[in-house]
C-alpha cells in the first residue's frame, strides 16, 4: 500500500493571496524571512486580509536562509506565548521549512530536534493549530510537501524531516509574490524544481498517481525556467505552477541522493565563508547522478521515457541519457551556475577557483560520503551506492569529471 497526501486546499493564479481574508480562527502567525515580502508589499497585505477575517495577527520575521536548530525553537516559543490557531508562512522555502518546524515544536513542546528527524514519525498535529504556506520562490514547493529542511550548524549538516503530517493544510500558490524574485534566485530555485521533478520520476517509490505531475513538470521548466530567467513574466508565472507539480510529485514518491549529496554538502564549507546553495548544488551534481544512476536498467529506461518527453531524439536509452544530461548542462551554461564544486566561487557563480579548497574537500570527502549515504533521500534512489562509490560521485561533483562506474 502506498500513501498519496496533498493539502486540502490549494489556491493559485494571481490575486490568490486575497484567500487569507476566508480563514476562520482567532489569532494567526504569520512567519516571514529576511524583508523581501516587507519590502514588496506581500508581507502587509497578508497581515490586512488576515485581520480581515478577524484574527489577531502577531509576527515572527527574520527567518535565515537555511534556516538553524535555534530559530526554530525560537520561533515555537513565540508561539507557545501567542498561542495561534493558524500558522501562515510566507516566503522562499527557508521561512516555511522553519515554520513547519517550529509548529511540531509548539504543538509538542517536549519534543527534541533529533526526535523531529524521525522519517515519518512526528505525532499528530492540529491539535492547536493549522498550517498555510505562500511560496514566493519557484523551486522547493515545500507549501505542498511533507518537508521540512533544517540545518544543525554545529555538525554543519541539513537535515530533511519528513512527514505527512507537515504537509501544510492550504497551499496558495499567488504567481505575483515569485515576480519580484532576482535571476540568480530563479535560476537556482528552478534547477531545484527540475530536479524535484526528475528524482522523483525515476525514484523506487514512484508510482501512477505521481508520474504524471513529474512528466508535466518536467515539460513545463524545459521551456518556461530559461525565459523566466531573462525576464519573461509569463514564463514566471508558469515556473511558479510547475514547481508545484514538481512538488506535489515529491512529495509522494521522494527523491534521490541528488538531494542526499546537496543537504550534506551544503552547509560542510560553511566555515570557509559561503554556503553551496541548494538549488545550484542540484543543478550541479543532478547529470552526474543521472550517469551513476543509468547504470540501474529501470532507471536508463525513465530517463529515456524523460528524454522523449523533451523530444531530445536518440536512437536508445544509452544516447537519450547522454543528450538528457547535455541538455541539464546547457541549462547550467544558460543560468550561469557552473558544472562543479571546484569551480563554485563564494557568489555562486563559475570561477577558476571556487570557494572549497580542493585538500578541505579531500579532508571531509569520507565524512560527507557516510553523511549522504544516511540521508532521508538515499533510500528511493534506484541505485544505492557504497560509500567508496558515494566518495567517488562526490569527486565527479568536485572536479568535474565522468562518471564511469
Ligand atoms: N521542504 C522542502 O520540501 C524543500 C525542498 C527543497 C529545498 N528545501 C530547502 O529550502 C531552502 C531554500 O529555499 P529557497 O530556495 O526558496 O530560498 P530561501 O527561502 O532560502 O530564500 C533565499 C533568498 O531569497 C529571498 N527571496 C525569497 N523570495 C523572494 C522574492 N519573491 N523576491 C525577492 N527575494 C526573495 C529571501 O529573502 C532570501 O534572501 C533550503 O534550506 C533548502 O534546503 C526544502
Ligand atoms: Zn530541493
């Protein structure tokens, strides 16, 4: 048996956020991240629709990007003192990871950070409050998934908590708030979005319900990420649904160690002054996994059903997978994030010599190989790599190079 679980509710198309003002409650929180949904508007016109409905509104802004253990359990005190029926995160992926977390934490104030990590097993939510997520990047679709990403800067690890329970309640997926995001913004968060939508077609969980929104994901960001990112507000607008697609794919039939590699890589160099951003840390290692995962005989066959999809020709599967992982990095070329690690300077772009030192990468490369290995997404990858593979993987993603095993 197998389990498919969406939000009751999902809004969308422009002027959706005016759904705020139909939520029935006394008292909403409102969760936000650094000032963009301040600075554009958003941020007041939710609070002036939620007032509307004749609730108390409190904030909690100021949500970090990949959001820490910390802020989280800051933010669960705000609201054991507010005490909110409805939770309203607003935002790019990292202000609702954090809310998400933060509500299990009020919801069950007792329980630690390392029980929140359980795969599927936070108990049952609702209790005292309800869940609305409003997207305002194009690429994690976590308004629609039962995801959490929360980073322990100690261990320098990200770690996934995955449950249906958090999935949101009501999605509203308002094009409009993706509008005023910066290229760079697009270009990683779509690359995000596509590798939502590839890991979760060739995942061993994938099934009839989520082939579909994959497929269609996947058609949708081949043409719509590239113009939305020189400036095409329509492809905009249709980067926003896709990536919930993507998302509502995800969701239910997981990922693979695409993901496994980006949550334990991401924050690994922190300590040298940047962090690998999620989305261009997938779009990077997404075509060599792709090569490593060709080699599993159901896998080559999806990415050849993918590659047709895309109508990239090819003869077979072996010449579809190579033209589907020369088109993945064209797209790179195109949104200027670059092939490898190495060459990932501390501003994301390409560059001689990127941020990661080649000895410190040598130095941690066993520890980030246990750690991806262990990763929440390893298990639905359809080949499951050794760790002297998982090593070697890493070392394609570092140098760029091929991957032939
Ligand atoms: N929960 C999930 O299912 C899931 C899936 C993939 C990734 N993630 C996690 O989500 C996080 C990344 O989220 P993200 O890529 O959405 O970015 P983000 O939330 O970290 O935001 C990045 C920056 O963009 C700004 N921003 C957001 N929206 C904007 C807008 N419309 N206009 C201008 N600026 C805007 C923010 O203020 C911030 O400075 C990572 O921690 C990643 O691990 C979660
Ligand atoms: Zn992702």
């Amino acid at each position: 048996m197998a389990r498919f679980t969406l939000p009751r509710d999902l809004y969308h198309g422009k002027g959706a956020l005016e759904t705020l003002k139909t939520l029935k409650g006394r008292r909403a929180m409102v969760c936000v991240g650094g000032g963009s949904m301040k600075r554009f508007g958003f941020l007041d016109r939710a609070v002036a629709y939620l007032k509307e409905a004749g609730m108390e509104v409190e904030l909690f802004e100021g949500i970090e990007a990949d959001p820490s253990v910390d802020t989280v359990m800051r933010g669960a005190e705000a609201m054991l003192k507010f005490q909110p029926d409805w939770i309203v995160a607003m935002g790019g992926g990292s202000p609702i990871d954090a809310a998400k977390a933060m509500w299990i934490k009020y919801e069950y104030p007792d329980i630690t950070f390392e029980d929140m990590c359980k795969v599927f097993g936070i108990p049952e939510l609702r209790k005292k409050a309800h869940f609305c997520a409003i997207p305002s990047t194009s690429g994690t679709a976590t308004e629609v998934t039962a995801f959490s990403i929360i980073t322990d800067y100690q261990k320098g690890i990200k770690y996934p908590i995955a449950d249906f329970e958090i999935t949101p309640d009501i999605a509203i997926v308002d094009p409009e708030l993706a509008e005023t995001m910066p290229k760079k913004l697009v270009a990683h968060t779509g690359m995000d979005a596509m590798t939502h939508a590839i890991e979760a077609y060739v995942s061993t969980a994938n099934c009839d319900f989520t082939d579909p929104l994959a497929i269609h994901a996947i058609e949708m960001i081949q043409k719509d990420l590239i113009p939305s990112y020189n400036g095409d507000m329509a492809a905009r607008d249709k980067m926003h649904n896709a990536q919930c697609l993507a998302g509502q794919a995800f969701s239910n039939a997981l990922l693979g160690i695409v993901h496994s590699m980006a949550h334990k890589t991401g924050a690994a160099f922190a300590d040298y002054g940047a962090h690998i951003i999620h989305g261009a840390a997938n779009a990077m290692y997404l075509p060599k996994v792709i090569a490593f995962n060709a080699k599993d005989p159901t896998a080559k066959k999806r990415y050849g059903v993918i590659a047709d999809y895309m109508h990239l020709g090819g003869k077979n599967d072996d010449e579809k997978v190579a033209l589907l992982i020369k088109f993945l990095r064209g797209m790179n070329d195109q949104l200027n994030i670059p092939h490898c690690i190495k060459h990932y300077g501390a501003d994301s772009y390409p560059c001689e010599q990127g941020f990661v030192p080649e000895d410190v990468f040598l130095s941690r490369l066993h520890d980030i190989a246990v750690n991806a290995i262990g990763d929440a997404c390893t298990g639905s990858n359809p080949r499951q790599p050794s760790v002297e593979e998982m090593e070697k993987l890493l070392k394609c993603c570092y140098y760029d190079t091929e991957v032939d095993f």
